[in-house]
C-alpha cells in the first residue's frame, strides 16, 4: 500500500453525512459493504449503506465516492435510490466484523474486533480492509482489561475464504481476479442453473462488464433470471451500446419495461440507439465519448483520459464540441488524438490543436464503410455526426470486430492448447 494513502477508520464512518458535488446532503453512512477474498486478499470495500431521508437505505458503490475525509462523505452526485438487498457474497463491515471473536496468526490467542481501517488503492477509487483494532481478552469483565492492539489485516484470522470452500461466494472470489472476457468464457461453459447463480452473485458494475463479453443467448438468459430492478440497475452499469445490443433481443414489452425502470438519463441514451439500424455507425456508436469544451486545455483532456473506467480505444482521443457537451453535442469541431496531447504544453487550448480534416461518419454509415474509414486512417474509433453538425458519439474498433468476427467466437475456450492466455488484472 502507497504511503500516504487515505486510511478511515469505519466506526468514524457511522452515521456521517454523504453529500453530493453541490453540498446538498443525501444520507447518512448506515453500514459498509464488504466482500471476502480467497488467496490471502484482504477484503474488498464495494460500497456504503447509505440511509436516505425517507429512511430507506441505499447502496452507494465505492466508485461513486470522491472524497471520504473531514467527518463527511462526497459522492459524485449519481445515486441509485432502490433499497439495498445484501447479497450472499457481502458482509456488513459495522453489523457482521464488529464484535467478532476471531484469532491472531502469529500465536493463535482469541481476540475481539473493535474497529476496523479500510484504506484507499493508490490511484484507483478502490479500497480494502487495512488494519483491524482489537482487544484480546475472551470478553465479560475480562475485555475491558484486556490489552488493545492494532494488528495487520494478515495477522488476523477468521476474515478470509479457503480455496477448497464451495459455492458462488468462493467462486466470485476466484473471478474477481480474471479480466471480464475470462470470467465470461468461465461462465458461459458453467451449467444453466450455476451460471445464473454466479452471475447473480456479482456486484452491478462486474456483472455488466461480464455480460459485455457473453454471447447473446447468454446474456438474455441471465438478465431474465434477475430481478427487474436488479436488471435496470446492470443495464444502467453497462456500456449504452451493448445495453442496446441486449435490449434488442428481447420481446417489445419486456424492452420497455426494463427502459421505464432505468434512469431517465441512461434510458434516453439507449432509446437512441436503438432506434438506428443494427450494422450502422449510429448502431455501433457509444453515446459516451470524451467531449470537450473549445476552451479546454491539454490538461484538462489528459485528466480526462486518465480515467480508469475508459476502454483504450475511447481514451484514444478527445472531441472538441461546442456546448452542451453531452451528446447529442452542440457543433462538432474536430479531434484531437492522444499522441498530440503528450506533445503539446499543458496550457494549450484544445481547440488551438484541433484535427479537423477527417470527415465524419454520419449515423447511417453501413458497417463496411465504417471499417474501411478506420482502416483507412489508422484510428481505433471514429465521431458520428448528425446532420446538423451534433457529435451523437464514437464507433470504436471493437464494436466493429464483435460484428465482423463470426457469431460464435465469444464461445471460443480461450485457454485451451495453444490458444490465447489473458494476464490478470
């Protein structure tokens, strides 16, 4: 663990307020969600148990948090307001590890946790259990006088899955350390019944990197077993296109009614795709490329591409529009690719190094054409632009491969002899 990363103790979580970018208050910390690991992990932090002001209680992940610090917790403003369900593969960290009695490695003597840290992976949104507080002693009269002690997460057990346990908890765990195609080619060759449980067992953010990567009888298969709102929530998680992609082959009246359960925001996004032809650039398009603003500088499009939740080929390069810049932007300028933003001074306004001699796809650009456009320039995606000059969004080169490669392929046993071998994350 970096020096200097932030380190919390959760008992002075309990209770605090969790407020959004404006300072409005949106809750108050009830709990932590945590996730046990195999292999010697410490214990993974998915997220706040968040009390609302109707008293209902809330998920809050901790990708959504920007700041814990000063008695207070910052989010990024986006909350999902449907009640937290505790999942069979998470522990409640102020409910489940308080209080426990579990044993010191080094000498096997029995001690009760206090407190807990949870500590912040350096430069990620991340965190993990740290350090445990505990009191040795058996409890009764005895815990007051016992010694305290602030010991290592590795100096404790009674915290950790062993590798020969069963169940999806163990099996989560495992694949919590494959990238998302590799636990999508694990699940897919599980039975029916084991997938479904596995893949109900992961946490929104993962399950609908997972689905990304599955075939398409797999992918409805497994959205049809989930709750509604469970459902909503994965598609709200997944990328617009590829929630789109799904949606797609699904009855009328199921499509429509997972749409009125998603956020407004993100049900528009995926409304208008689907409203263009499959095989199309509007098809193919992401609704969410890096859009700024004419007056952005070199550094401000490098933070933006720095984000960890970018896939290479959107982190590529930054479109220059006028406002508003979310798509549908106003008037599409031009692209300024990653190579230029390293040359260039960190002052340096986008719009001054802005690539406007390609030409760009608009949304009815048939997928042949779209693959010989990025073949053509040597680009890894491309802006569709409307006919009015709006950037509606980017067509990446792996949403080309996926429809151009043959149907199949995403069931091809990627570990087998001589075939490819992914490293882990």
């Amino acid at each position: 663990m970096a020096a200097g990363a932030p380190r919390v103790f959760v008992s002075h979580l309990s209770g605090v307020p969790v407020f959004d970018p404006n300072g409005d208050q949106v809750g108050r910390v009830r709990d932590l969600v945590a996730m046990l690991r195999v292999g010697g992990r410490p214990p993974r932090i998915l997220g706040l148990v968040v009390e609302v002001v109707s008293r209902r209680r809330i998920f809050l992940p901790m990708t959504r948090v920007t700041g814990v610090e000063s008695g207070q917790v910052i989010t990024t403003g986006v909350v999902n307001m449907r009640r937290f369900e505790q999942r069979p593969t998470e522990r409640l960290v102020l409910g489940e590890f308080l209080d426990r009695r579990v044993r010191l490695v080094e000498n096997g003597e029995e001690v009760t946790v206090l407190d807990v840290a949870i500590q912040q992976l350096p430069a990620r949104r991340d965190w993990e259990i740290d350090k445990y507080f505990v009191r040795k002693g058996r409890g009764g009269a005895l815990r007051r006088k016992g010694e305290t002690l602030t010991v290592e997460w590795s100096a404790v057990s009674g915290f950790s899955l062993e590798e020969h346990g069963q169940g999806a908890e163990n099996l989560v765990a495992t694949f919590e350390r494959l990238r998302p195609a590799d636990v999508a080619n694990a699940l897919h060759h599980l039975s029916p019944k084991r997938r479904v449980e596995v893949a109900s067992a992961l946490d929104d953010d993962r399950l609908a990197d997972v689905l990304e990567e599955l075939p398409e009888d797999d992918q409805v298969e497994i959205l049809g077993k989930l709750k509604e709102e469970r459902a909503a929530d994965v598609l709200e998680a997944m990328d617009p296109d590829d929630a789109a992609d799904l949606l797609s082959e699904l009855p009328e009246e199921d499509k429509e009614r997972l749409l009125a359960l998603m956020r407004p925001g993100d049900a528009a996004d995926v409304r208008r795709l689907l409203a263009y032809e499959e095989r199309t650039a509007g098809g193919l398009m992401t609704t969410e490329p890096i859009v700024l603003r004419p007056d952005a500088t070199v550094a401000d499009a490098l933070a933006r591409v720095r984000q960890s939740d970018l896939s290479p080929a959107l982190a590529a390069q930054v479109y220059v529009c006028r406002s508003p810049d979310e798509t549908p932007t106003g008037k599409y300028l031009g692209t300024v690719h990653f190579q230029r933003l390293l040359r260039d001074p960190p002052f340096t306004l986008v719009s001054s190094i802005v690539d406007s001699d390609l030409v760009p796809l608009p949304p009815d650009t048939p997928l042949p054409t779209v693959t010989s456009y990025l073949a053509a320039y040597n680009l890894v995606s491309a802006p569709v632009v409307d006919e009015s000059g709006s950037l509606l969004g980017a067509v990446t080169v792996d949403d080309v491969l996926d429809h151009l490669l043959p149907e199949d392929w995403r069931e091809t046993d990627f570990h087998g002899e001589g075939g490819i071998r992914h490293g882990r994350t």
